[in-house]
C-alpha cells in the first residue's frame, strides 16, 4: 500500500512499522498499549503538520465513500469554520473523519491535544511495561475525547483561543452502527449519507468479514490486487449519472 500511495505527486506516505506491539501479528489491537500509541503518534502528526500552516483532512481508510463529500465540505469552511469534524454515537468528535484549517488557536488546540494525550499516555504505560501488560487493553482518555472537551467545553480554549467548529451530521458521515440498522433504514440512509466508517467493531478479521457480507471489501487476497467486480457492482448500485466521483 505505501508502494501505491507514493505514487501519487507532491504526496508523503508515513509507514509506522514500529506501532506493533510484541506479540502481535498483524495489527495494534483496539486498546492495547500499540494501539494507544499509534493514536498518540497520530496526534503528534498532525499538530506538526498544522504547526508548518498546513491544513489537514484526516480521515482513515477503514470506510465506505459513497459519495463526494468536498462540496459538503467547501461550504462549511466558507461559512467560517476551522474545525469540521463528524459526532459519533459517544457525542465526541470522531478522529476518523476531521478537516481542520491551520490558524492560531487550531494549531494552539491541537498542541494541547497531543500534550494531555501524552500525559494520560505515559501515567498509563509508564516508561517500562510488561509484554503482558502491552497487550492488555485499556480505555484510555485519548485524542478524540480529549478535542470534544477542549473545542466544546474547555473556557481556556473558548475564551482565549475559540476554535469555529462544524459538526457534520451523522446522516451524512456514518459510523459503524450503520452496518447494525435494517435494511429499510441502511437504504433509507444511503440516500444522503456521504461516508459509511466501518469502526464500532472490534478487531481486524470481524471487521474485514463485516465489509466483505455488505459488498464494501475490494481487495482481491489471492491476486494481490484491487477487485475490481466487486467495485463496479457497487458504484453501479450507489452512484448516479454524471456524479462527480
């Protein structure tokens, strides 16, 4: 995969090979310690980022684009936003989908954010944890519900550094639960939602198999490569004539 992204111009595709844990064969498992870490070291990307006056659109893979969603977005930041961002069932700002304009109080947000994850990170792990203890998981106050307090709550950051924040509604950026709903309602949202996020399951294989019995998995595992049926079956479900896509 990091083959292909650097094949795209004027782009830079960060491997984080070191985010597996000891004994762990394919992937950070949701709350271990190289799980946190990896959402640590996120954090830290992306305030670096915004500190260099970047503007960052972070979302993550594991999802469904049915449609375009820039439009959607080009009309919120015109409208004064800094900070757009989908609630998700927790009512905290998802980090799976974020658009984020680098600016004084957005950078002085962000710093704060990867900061107090740090600390709650550290006070956790501490600096010598047992590969027992990696592989345990915890919940742990993280980037996401460290941004809801700060943007939302926090009269430090409202009252010295306010942040303009645009909650995208969740019938247009869906979480996983959407895969939990009936087929009368999945449809019924499929008619204005934007991005369907395959998170809200726990680990990888639950969540590949989950993707694959909706049609939305698209990796051929014996050719290596993109499949393409699968693909052109769904858009010609989903997408309608002459849609920028």
């Amino acid at each position: 995969t990091k083959k292909q992204l650097e094949m795209f111009s004027d782009t830079v595709a960060i491997k984080l090979d070191e985010m597996k844990g000891p004994s762990e064969k394919r992937n950070a498992a949701f709350g271990s310690m190289s799980y946190w870490r990896l959402m640590l070291t996120r954090s830290r990307i992306v305030s670096e980022i915004l500190d260099d006056g970047l503007d960052v659109f972070l979302f993550e893979t594991d999802a469904l684009w049915v449609h375009n969603p820039m439009n959607y977005i080009d009309a919120a930041l015109q409208s004064g936003a800094s900070l757009l961002g989908a609630m998700d069932t927790r009512k905290e700002i998802g980090g799976n989908f974020l658009y984020i304009r680098s600016s004084v109080n957005t950078r002085y947000l962000f710093r704060a954010v990867a900061r107090n994850f740090s600390e709650k990170f550290y006070h956790a792990f501490g600096s010598k944890v047992s590969k027992e203890a990696q592989l345990k998981t915890r919940y742990l106050a993280n980037d996401q519900s460290i941004l809801t307090k700060l943007a939302l709550y926090s009269d430090e950051v409202r009252g010295e550094h306010p942040v303009s924040f645009f909650a995208l509604n969740s019938s247009v950026i869906a979480d996983g639960n959407w895969y939990n709903k009936t087929a009368q309602t999945q449809q019924k949202m499929l008619e204005s939602v934007y991005i369907i996020n395959n998170n809200f399951v726990k680990g990888i294989d639950n969540k590949i198999n989950r993707a694959k019995r909706f049609g939305h998995w698209f990796w051929d595992e014996k050719a290596k490569r993109c499949d393409h049926r699968t693909t052109q079956n769904l858009i010609a479900q989903l997408i309608t004539p002459n849609e920028d896509i």
